[in-house]
C-alpha cells in the first residue's frame, strides 16, 4: 500500500458538537458551523497527519450565522448560514458551503442574494496547518514548537513541514501567507461562487484529487463506488418489525461507509475498523467485521484476506514485532508511529489476526468465492499456521501465548489489548507471556478451516483434524478449572490459571473447542446476572475485583463479542439464551437510533432505562456495524457450505421478527432469496447447491425445538 485509500457509504456522522466526513486515510472532524479549529480534536487530516488544523469562513470580517447541516454521503456535507453584514433588517444573503473530504479537502462556497440590490462583499478563508500527527491530536498533545514553512506562489498558498504539506488554492484568489481573499459582489437575486481545495503534498508530490473541478461531483470514483454499493447489495423485508428493518438497513450503509481501497489494487475493497480515529487496515478488526458481513458482500472478505495476505510477515524485526507468517495488528502512515516502529508504517502485535485469517479463509470457501482464488491463499494460510508453531507457541507447551518485543508495543495482543484488560478474580492484573483462552479456540478453529481447504483443493484433510482435535483435548485439560466449574480466562507467565469470569469464553463456544459436558455451565455463566446486562454480555462479571462499567474492557458491553457469544450459544444449541442475548442487542442498536456504537457501558437495564453510552465510543466501527447482519445469519442459522454442495439454514426466529425474507443474497456467484414465516424458502440457489436443515459439521443441535418447515 502506497498512498490513500479511498472509502464511501453513508451520511456524514454527527456527534456532540461535531462532524466527521470520511474517505480512506482522509477525515475532517469540524464543528457543525463547518469551521475547523485548532483547539480541541478537529482538523483534516490525510495519512495520519492533520494537513490543517484552522479553517474560518469570514464575509466582511465576520462568520456567518450557522443556520443547519445537510449530511449526505459520508464524505460531503453542506453547512448553511447567513452573513451578518451590518446592515439593518434580516440578512439575504445565505452562505452555502459544501464540504468534500477525499485525498484533502474541496469546498464550494455559494453566497446566494435574495435581496434587490447587488451586494459587494469581502470573503476570506483564514488556512492553518501544523501537520501533527493523528495520535497527538486525538490524545491532545499537540507540540506547538515545530514551526511550518507557508510560501505564495503562482499556483496557490503552500504550507509544509518536513515531507508533508498542503497546497491550498482557488480561482481569483488573493493570497497572503495564512489566507485568501476574494473581493466579490454578488448580484440581486442571484448567486457568486468560488471553490476552494487543499490537497496534500507528501514528498513533494500532490495527491491525486478524488474530485477533480473539471468534472462534475456525481462522475467522481466515491460517487460511483456508492452508487454500486446501494445497487448491488442485499434487500431485507421485514414485515412485523420495524426496529429490525431500521437497525439492519443502517448496518449496511455504515459497512459501506467503512469500506476503504487501495488505489494501487483498486478492486481488493477491505473494511476499517471504525470513523474516524481508525480509518486504516487492523488485522483483528477487518477479519471479524468482514465475516460477519458475508451475507452482504463476500468480496468484502476476500479483499480483507488478500491485503492482509500481501502485508503478511517475512522477517523477524522486534519494533514492529513483525514475524514471518504473521498478520498484522494495524497499518498507520503518520510520523509518531513511524518513528515507533522503526521507520515501518505496519504494526504486527497481535496473538489472534494470525489464526483469524485461517478461519476467514474457510469461510470464503463455504461462501463459494472460487477455488482459483482459495488456491491462491492456502500458501498465506499455510505460513500463518507456521507461525502459530514456531512464533506464536513461545515455550512449546502447545498453545498461542503473547509478550512483547519492545516496550513501545501493546501489552495485551487479544482483542481486550488495553494496559489493564486481563486479570485475575481478584483484580490482579495477569502477567504475559499469556495464552488467550480465545486465541486457542481460534487456533483449533484454523486447524478445522485448513482441514476444510484441504478437502476443497482434493488433498488428505487428516492431519489437520488431528491436530484440532488434539489441542481441543488439551486446551480443555489445561484451561478447565474443575473446583470453579469453569474456564480460565488465560494461562499467564507462570502457566497459572487465571481465574476471572469474563466473556473471552464465548468465543471458545464459537470456536468450538469447549466439550460439550461444560457447555451448559459456560452458557449459564455468561447469561447470569452478574454478565448478562439486558443490552448485552460484560466483558467482565460484576463480582470481579476489576469490575467497572464504564471502564474500556472490565465490565463494559462490546456488541460484536456479545454477538459472537449469541453465536456461540447457538452453534451449542441454547436456542432460547441466543435469543434473549440478540434481542438485547437489538434493542440497544434501537436505543441508539440503529446504530450500535464500539461499546456502551455495561449497567444493569434495570437501572437505567436506556443503555448507557461510553464516551469516546467508536460510531459507525466496523464490528458492531457487522454484528446486527451476523446476528440475523445467527437466528437463521444460516451455514453455506458450497463446497459440500449444500446450504443449511434452520431458522430459530423471534416471532415477532416474522415474516422475513432477504433478497439477492450473494452465494457462489448467484443471488439468493430467503423467505421465513411459518415455511422456509429459499430461491435462486447455485446449480449442484441443495438446501438442508441438517446440523453443519461440529454444530450441535438441541434435543428438542421447534423449526418452521422448509420447501424449496
């Protein structure tokens, strides 16, 4: 990856008393009069670096009046205002600045007159730029001692610091080393427009501009890639619950919004990890959100593998932690994170992406993305399992453990990676290296997705379901705790269980890699008083010594790990806990008018009647945006397995969310029709694809329940 990724979906996000516009490596967080200021976390920003940080709109010495916000797509916004000319009686004259983010930032500003007399007026855009990067702004450790260069020249306002610089400009323009002027009058009943656009300079060269003034704004390519994405996607009717048309409908367009590409393989389309701090590539969080958008759009998938197939570690080099065969944590262009991993702009600490993309690859292949392009995969597949046995087991014990190569990398290298996310019962914080329970249901969950490749491309499966069933056989000997009846939470530095009650192991029910004789008591855990909140499951049980709902990892409620839980209980047969758990998820999604946030604090629904957000919560972020699309494949129990030519689907629907049906369904290269009220039907199937309610290979299934028929 070379430069700025591209990104389109839905409308602009407004939070508190700001906007966020995205597309790729380029956002603008701005306050809702459109105006950028330089005192809190606002700016353009382009690569990790804010290439402004002042934008003011001023006619006549003074802002205009702000008056509304008219959000589109999730890279425009149109501010209005009027001027507040000093004149006597009410302003006609409204000020209309549209706002494009994309490889920098393009603003048409109109000035429109209702009045009867022309109007002369002065318009000035006061420009800053102090190209600090992403993290310093977010954390709010901006250095204010590293000045800019800004220079006038023929061709527009140039400001840079080291390798990165903004070139602003304008037709008509005045320029001086911190603006520019426009000397206007606008005539009665009509209109004066200028456009303005500030494009990055990295090494001396100008971005490409992603809408280009000599071509109108609907030809540009994040027009068009939006277009495509509302066309070409799934349709749900949803006859009896509104609530769930909403939630689901608004998942969509945020996994839209989310999607980011590569301009050098512009047809590989990944998915970022959430608006607008983590507009890049994570290993974890693009695998996860990706298969459980399948249902929408397996390319999402598949281009999520083959970037991360590309990025995947060659070499030992302990500041970015990169091993060979490993994926990657995250990808980041700004300087701060050069400088960390040693002049590298890929970070590699992470224990789960590696297994996780093994697991993605069997997805795809149950989807029917085509044998060619799995064949291309399984030599990634098989380095990454390579890893798992000469990086990833540290000490030869036979499971994944994590500790870091260098004291500026993650201490934690699951998905709870904060400082302080695993700890015993006691709130003893656990010392690495550490084996993940997760990270080892992943890992048998690999070894069964390599198994499955195997028989796709016509080679003996054995070996690798050897191997799962061997580490199922010793991960539920080494991590059982018989006296507790229940699971450890990880194995720290001194092989000792730790003992937390925690959600970490409703992934290993996902997984499949809990005996069936503790499943019930797993269940009962995770659905108890103590984890199960109303909106979702803790990440961390109320009796904890750690406990804290409103803390990041210790108590809060992580919508795509209670998802995953919902999923797990499911694959078990706890047909009634999966239910209670997905409603309650979408009933949180509904609270927050269809959008499930990153997190939201994990208090009791019976002590606050609306789930309680967590502050600087992620919105839209790709695995909660995911997870109300994987929930429905969960109640559908929905499972391709094209390859075995077939589909399973036993639907365990709420009634109140029937009748359903799901039009143009991507499976195989076909679209498929899903229809559910007291009937299954299912049209459109791929030639050779038959459909079945029989159990898929390691699901368990209930001893008693009811099904609605199915017909073809």
């Amino acid at each position: 990856m070379t430069g700025g990724w591209a990104f389109e979906g839905h409308p602009a996000t407004l939070s508190g008393s700001t906007i966020t516009l995205v597309n790729g490596t380029s956002f603008c967080v701005c306050g809702h009069d459109g105006e950028i200021r330089a005192d809190g976390p606002q700016g353009t920003f382009f690569m990790d670096t804010r290439i402004v940080s002042g934008w003011h709109v001023s006619i006549d010495g003074s802002p205009a009046e702000p008056i509304t916000t008219v959000p589109a797509e999730p890279f425009r916004t149109t501010f209005l205002g009027r001027a507040l000319l000093g004149r006597h009686g009410e302003s006609s004259l409204l000020v209309e600045r549209t706002r494009y983010i994309g490889a920098g930032m393009r603003e048409d500003v109109v000035l429109r007159n209702f009045g009867p007399q022309d109007v002369p007026v002065t318009v000035t855009v006061h420009v800053h730029a102090d190209f600090a990067d992403l993290f310093e702004v977010k954390e709010d450790r901006v250095r204010t001692d590293r000045p800019h260069s800004a220079e006038v020249r023929e061709d527009g306002l140039w400001l840079h610091r080291g390798s990165r610089g903004v070139r602003v400009r304008a037709d008509h323009a005045e320029y001086e080393l911190d603006r520019l002027t426009f000397r206007a009058v606008v005539p009665a009943r009509s209109q004066w427009t200028t456009r303005v656009t500030a494009r990055p300079v990295v090494d001396g060269e100008l971005a490409p501009a992603q809408f280009p003034l000599d071509q109108p704004v609907e030809q540009s390519a994040p027009m068009a890639r939006a277009r495509q994405w509302h066309e070409m996607g799934p349709v749900l009717r949803v006859f009896g619950a509104p609530s769930l048309m909403r939630t689901l409908h608004q998942s969509r367009q945020d996994l839209g919004a989310l999607r980011i590409f590569d301009p050098d393989r512009p047809q590989d389309t990944v998915i970022a990890a959430g608006a607008p701090w983590f507009m890049t590539l994570f290993g974890r969080d693009s695998i996860l959100s990706s298969l459980m958008s399948l249902p929408i759009d397996p390319t999402l998938a598949l281009g999520t593998a083959q970037t991360l197939a590309r990025h995947q570690g060659t070499v030992v080099e302990p500041n970015s932690e990169e091993e060979p065969g490993r994926i990657l944590h995250e990808i980041r262009f700004g300087a701060d994170a050069s400088l960390a991993l040693g002049g590298r702009n890929v970070y590699y600490g992470t224990a789960d992406a590696t297994p996780l993309f093994v697991m993605l690859l069997g997805e795809l292949a149950g989807w029917g993305i085509g044998d060619d392009r799995l064949a291309a995969l399984l030599p990634h597949a098989d380095r990454a399992l390579d890893w798992v046995d000469r990086h990833g087991d540290r000490d030869g014990d036979g499971f994944v453990e994590y500790h870091r190569a260098t004291e500026r990398g993650l201490v934690n290298q699951g998905w709870k990676d904060s400082w302080d996310g695993i700890n015993f019962a006691d709130g003893t914080i656990a010392r690495s290296p550490l084996a993940l329970c997760e990270v080892q249901g992943y890992v048998y969950a690999a070894f069964r997705a390599r198994a499955c490749l195997a028989r796709v491309s016509g080679d003996d499966p054995e070996y690798w379901e050897d191997r799962a069933q061997s580490l199922k056989e010793r991960f539920n000997e080494a991590f059982w705790l018989p006296e507790l009846g229940r699971y450890a939470v990880a194995l720290d530095h001194a092989k000792r269980p730790v003992d937390s009650v925690a959600s970490n192991i409703g992934h290993c029910l996902w997984t499949g890699i809990v005996d069936e004789d503790k499943a019930e008591l797993v269940a009962e855990s995770l659905m108890s008083k103590e984890m199960f909140t109303g909106w979702g499951v803790r990440t961390l049980a109320s009796g904890m010594g750690a406990y804290n709902p409103m803390s990041y990892h210790n108590g809060s409620v992580w919508p795509h790990d209670s998802t995953i839980i919902a999923a797990g209980l499911m694959r078990y047969g706890f047909v009634e806990h999966a239910q209670r758990l997905a409603n309650a998820l979408f009933d949180a999604a509904e609270a927050f008018g269809g959008r499930l946030p990153e997190l939201l604090c994990g208090f009791d629904r019976s002590e606050y009647a609306q789930p309680v957000p967590y502050p600087t919560s992620c919105s839209p972020q790709a695995w909660a945006s995911a997870s109300p699309v994987h929930l429905l494949r969960v109640l559908l129990r929905l499972e391709p397995a094209v390859p075995e030519g077939k589909v399973s689907i036993a639907p365990a629907l709420p009634d109140a969310f029937l009748p359903i049906a799901l039009d143009n369904v991507p499976l195989a290269g076909a679209r498929v029709t899903v229809e559910v009220d007291t009937k299954v039907r299912v049209s459109g199937l791929p030639e050779g694809i038959v459909l079945s309610d029989e159990a898929t290979p390691g699901f368990v299934r209930p001893a008693r329940e009811t099904r609605p028929k199915w017909t073809n």
